[in-house]
C-alpha cells in the first residue's frame, strides 16, 4: 500500500462509522500509544468498543488490526517528532517498538510461531503479576485457532497438564520475581514432551534454562513489553495461518452477532 496511514485516514474518513471516525482521531492524535497499544486499550482509550478498532481496519481497506497497527507503527518510527523527548516519563512512553524487541532472535520467533500453529493444543501460563499479559495472549489466539488453555493466576491443574502430549505446545510467562508455579509447568510439559516455548527476560532464568525456545522481552519494567512480543507473535500467526484463522473469526463473528455481545 502506498498511502501512508494519515493519508489513508483522511481519504476514508468520510466514509466511516460514527465509532470509527472516534478510533481514527485517536490514533491520528496518539500515534505513538496506538503503536503499541492493543485493540482493546485502544478502544478504551477513544471510547468505543474492541470489535469497533478491528472493524476500522477493514474499513480502511487492510486485511486486519495487525495491518493497521504495522502501517501506523512505521509512519511512526520514521517520524523525527516521535524520537524527542521533552521529559524523562515522555522519553518511556515515545521509546520506539524497535526498544522493546531488540532481543528478540528471529529464527527462534519463527519456530515458536511454527510451533503454536502446528501443536495439537496451546497451553499458556502466566502466575501473578505475568498474568496480565498471558491472558492477552490466551484472548487473542484463542480467535485464531482452537484448544487455547490458560493457567490460573496463582496455580495450575495437573489434571490438565496430564492432556499435554508430545505434539502439543506451552508457552510460559517468568519473570522477576521468578514463581515456582512457572517453572514446576514447564517441567511438567517437558516430561510429558511438550515443546516450551519461554518468554522471559534471560535465557538463564530458571524457565529459560528448560526451555525449547527462548523469546526474550525488550524490558520487563513496562507491561507494553510483553504485549509488544506477544502481539508479535499473534500477528505472524495469523499470517502464516491466514485460512485457518480466517475461518474461526468467521465463526466467532458470527456468535458475537447471535448473541449480540457487541454494541457497534
């Protein structure tokens, strides 16, 4: 596409909802955050529901969110205004995506994608504060493939871990302070020959040291660091998978609509 995203806003503008034109002034005035942001944050942040940011980007012609948070993010990242900083708090909230990614390898993301879409079943775990954002990533790949299971807060069932077998795959939030919980799930998935993927601040962390693959977060001091990877991550699922996912949300749409879960 060569409009850039502000181009492309302006020309569709017109044409949007009410709750969408709503989602583009936002972005358009908060380029930065809505870089970062995940859908639903976003449709926080301007009032209007999840379903209302998603439905913006097929309105403006992209194939999904992921798409429209990509245009947005390189029109950002290439601006010089959004590399200056009139403060330290200021400086936090402009740092560019490319901060909170760097140690991210590659090749190991690539497996790890290959490895959550080929899997048999996902099992995500997440204790206390790592919570947050494994529910994020349980939520989102949940609409692109079935057999998606989350930890507890504070624990886990064995009886679920018992189901793991060697073609499924776990994926283990651990980070300072380090819980017992995350590393007792990843040995149990290791017994049962599950692939661990970890996603943690160093490849020596108790989880990091067991793991199959290590995803490393940019900084573990902003929980837009762990929604940065794990959005990543969703976003090269859809895709590499793009049928697969194409036809669950087909099917998830179709409830929301059925059940009327959504206001716009």
């Amino acid at each position: 596409m060569n409009q850039s995203f502000q181009e492309l806003i302006k020309h569709k503008f017109p044409d949007l909802s009410r709750g969408q034109k709503k989602v583009a002034e936002f972005l358009v005035n908060f380029m930065e955050k809505g870089s970062l942001y995940t859908a639903g944050q976003i449709g926080k942040e301007a009032g209007v529901s999840e379903t209302t940011v998603i439905r913006l980007a097929y309105a403006l012609g992209l194939n999904g969110f992921s798409d429209l948070q990509e245009l947005m993010r390189n029109e950002w990242l290439s601006s010089t205004e959004s590399k200056e900083a009139a403060s330290k708090p200021e400086a936090e909230e402009k740092k560019p995506f490319s901060e909170w990614l760097s140690p991210v390898d590659e090749k190991e993301l690539s497996q790890a994608v290959d490895a959550l879409i080929k899997s048999d079943q996902v099992y995500i775990a997440g204790f206390r504060e790592s919570h947050t954002a494994a529910y994020w990533l349980y939520y989102k790949m949940n609409q692109l493939r079935n057999h998606v299971l989350l930890s507890f807060p504070t624990g886990f069932l064995l009886e679920t871990l018992c189901n793991l077998t060697s073609a499924s795959a776990v994926v283990v939030f651990s980070l300072p302070r380090y819980t017992k919980e995350a590393l007792e799930v990843a040995q149990q998935a290791k017994k049962q020959g599950a692939k661990v993927i970890a996603i943690t601040d160093r490849r020596l962390s108790p989880v990091g040291q067991i793991a199959d693959i290590t995803l490393l977060a940019g900084t573990t001091e902003h929980i837009l660091s762990l929604l940065a990877l794990s959005q990543v991550v969703i976003s090269i699922m859809q895709k590499r998978d793009e049928k697969t996912a194409g036809k669950r949300q087909e099917s998830l749409e179709k409830l929301y609509a059925e059940q009327g879960i959504f206001l716009e």
